[in-house]
C-alpha cells in the first residue's frame, strides 16, 4: 500500500516509492540511468570492453594482473 503523499514510479525492472514532491527528480533520475544503460550497450556492441568502460584496466595492472588478447594469446 501506498500511501497518498507518495508516489510508485514503476520500471521493467524494479519499483520505487517517492514523496510526491520528489516524482520530478526520480523520473529525470531514471531517465539518465536508461540513458547511461543504453550508452553502455552500445559502447558493448560497438566492441568496446567492460575492462575499458569501466576503467579497470589500471586497477588490474596495479594488481599485477597482464591483460592479453586473444590474439596475442594464440586463440
């Protein structure tokens, strides 16, 4: 139950329950997280990896770890 000093902002993926006063900034809040969603899905298809996206590719390096291609791994 809700009550009437809130709203339920319904998704694909969740709900979320939000004072009426703050419908506008969780509405543009999810409007910009599908918009980041998308833009990542694209990056993906265009081939970009998660390991660049995401900036972990200096994180695994300080931990040592050598990232190598499948190419260069002889796949």
């Amino acid at each position: 139950m809700v009550r009437r000093r809130f709203r339920a902002i319904l998704a694909d993926d969740g709900v979320v329950v939000v004072p009426r006063a703050d419908v506008d900034r969780a509405l543009d809040a999810a409007q910009a997280r599908a918009a980041k969603e998308e833009a990542t899905r694209e990056a993906f298809r265009g081939g970009e990896l998660g390991l660049d996206r995401y900036g972990l590719r200096d994180k695994l390096s300080e931990l040592g770890v050598i990232y190598v291609t499948a190419e260069e791994y002889g796949l």
